[in-house]
C-alpha cells in the first residue's frame, strides 16, 4: 500500500468517530462555549496535511481564513478519502464534522448525503458568524465537485 493512500485511509474522522458520536457528543453538552471547545478539540484529530498538497489547486476558496482539501479514491472500495487543513482552530474542527461527515464514502454517498440537514441539526449556522458559514459551505461545495467528478469518472 503507498504511503499517500495510508495517510487518508488513517484518517479516524468519518471511520472511527462517525456523526452518530460527534451528535451524541454534542447533545451532551449544555452551552455553546462548551460546544466550541469540543468542535476546537475534534479539529486537533485532523491528521497532518501533506506539504506538497499545499497548492492553489487544492486551496479552498471562499473561506475567511485559510483552507486546503485534497482526496484520494481508493479503486478497490470506491471510498473517497478526504484531508482538510486549515490555519484557523476553529476551521479545522468545522472541518472535522465534514470530514465526520463525508469521509470514507463512496463519491455517490457522499453526493446524497445531505450535508445542510446536518449542520441544521447541529444548529451550526446559528453559532458561528456568517463568513465561517460561507466558509463552511465552501469546503462542502469543493468536496460536492470532487465527489461529482470522481462519480462520472468512475
């Protein structure tokens, strides 16, 4: 297995943490300062970004602060892993309830899951200013076009 597919496949957000865990995790908690510090928490199990993926291709545009996406399809499973990296702390853990999301489907599951749903269930546009929204659905929309690409592809 190269190395560059292990880096993805390790990835423990959307394998072994799921949505169903960052929900009930989230549901736990009685404020949303509490919130936060979970969300800034989950952000830091980002596994590292590789340099060389640091690249105007790969970069997120959209986002306040600075965000790189990149994915990897694995042929045998037909699973779409996804890195994100971001400067912001914040960011990253946003980044991490996609990737909790998203990660580790196939481009077809990714495409039907319906991503708004979620961040409404979480109540997350109501919490965060309106620029980490756009944000936000700058990062899903990349994933979307990847994912979109990937599924005509194969």
């Amino acid at each position: 297995m190269d190395t560059r597919a292990e880096q993805f496949r390790n990835n423990p957000l959307g394998t072994t943490v799921t949505i169903d865990d960052v929900i009930a995790d989230l549901e736990f908690l009685d404020d949303w300062e509490e919130r936060y510090a979970y969300i800034i928490d989950l952000g830091k199990q980002l596994p590292p970004f590789p340099q060389e993926e640091r690249t105007e291709q790969n970069f997120v545009h959209g986002c306040q602060s600075q965000v790189w996406l990149t994915h990897h399809l694995d042929e045998s499973s037909g699973k779409m892993y996804l890195l994100i990296d971001s400067d912001a702390m914040i960011v990253r853990g946003l980044a991490a309830i996609i990737l909790v999301a998203l990660n580790a489907r196939t481009p077809r599951e990714l495409l039907s899951t319906d991503i708004d749903e979620l961040f409404e269930r979480l109540d997350l546009f109501r919490h965060i200013s309106p620029t980490r929204g756009n944000g936000l659905r700058a990062m899903v929309g990349k994933i979307r076009d990847i994912a979109a690409k990937e599924a005509v592809a194969h």
